[in-house]
C-alpha cells in the first residue's frame, strides 16, 4: 500500500477480524491466522479500488474537469446541472446520452443489487456496513455487487461505451 493511512486502515480491521473471529484460539495460531486475514483484507480492498476506479474514470469522462470545482464523479449522475457545463453541443449530446444510459441501466437492476450497488459505490460504504444496512450477509453483498457491476457493464458495453 502507497497510502499510509489506507495501510494502517487495512491493518487495524485485519486485527479486529482477527479479534472478532479467532480470538479464542491458541496463541501460537495467532500470527498464521492474522497473515492470511491480512492478505485477503489487502486482496478485497484492491478488488474494490479497482471496480471504483472503473466506474470513477467512465464517470469522470462525462463531466468536464475545473480545477477551482471539487466533485466527486460518482455524484455527477445526482446533478443534472453538471451534464452539460462547457461542452460542445454534440460532446454534450452524448454525455446525456450515456448518463440516461446508466440511470435507465441502474433503474433496472433488481432492487437488491441496485441498493448494494449504490451504497458500495456511490456512498462508499465496506461490505460489513453495506450488509448492516441491507440486513444480509457480507457475502450477499459481494453477490450483489458484483451481479450489478456486470450487468452494468454489459449494458454499457452493448452500447458502445467501454470501461477501461
């Protein structure tokens, strides 16, 4: 990790995991158990870095860039206003034309993968806080992310428009 707050942020839920899960085994087990928490912590945080990442570039293509303006480009579909600011009539044409695609898209994933989605994605929300909220696992959070990460890929990619 290049970002010493995200390293540390890993390591101290690697260390509740280890807590939470394994805090009644011996001690000698311990250092093994907290490698392998560690690691797959580091794993499903890159996972989510790089699905953000996509979603964040695609986004961030459709909305001009000024640098006295901080915006998230997540938040871009939510502002109506920034659809069309400084573009030329045909750039602007097709933004709105791949923003109503992604809204239609979002529209029509099943509820379940549309609200894990959101609150991933667009609220920035981890998996544990994401299933407190839904009143499911973890793991069906995964589930549904990744179902509606793919079928909104699809979408787009039907389209023309391409992740990179």
């Amino acid at each position: 990790m290049r970002d010493e707050q995200v390293a540390l942020d890993i390591t101290q839920d690697s260390m509740l995991k280890l807590a939470e899960k394994y805090g009644s085994k011996p001690a000698n087990e311990l250092p093994m158990l907290f490698q392998r928490i560690l690691q797959n912590t580091i794993r499903d945080h890159c996972r989510r870095q790089k699905v953000r990442s996509r979603w964040v570039s695609l986004l961030s293509s459709l909305v001009p860039q000024h640098e006295e303006n901080e915006y998230e480009p997540l938040d871009t579909l939510q502002d109506e206003s920034n659809k069309t600011q400084g573009l030329a009539p045909d750039a602007s044409y097709e933004q709105s034309q791949v923003i109503a695609l992604i809204e239609n898209a979002l529209s029509n994933l099943p509820p379940r993968q549309r609200e894990a989605f959101l609150l991933r994605y667009w609220e920035d929300m981890d998996t544990a806080q994401t299933a407190a909220i839904m009143g499911c696992t973890e793991g069906s959070v995964k589930t549904h992310c990744s179902r509606a990460a793919h079928a909104l890929a699809e979408v787009l990619r039907k389209k023309g428009v391409h992740l990179s």
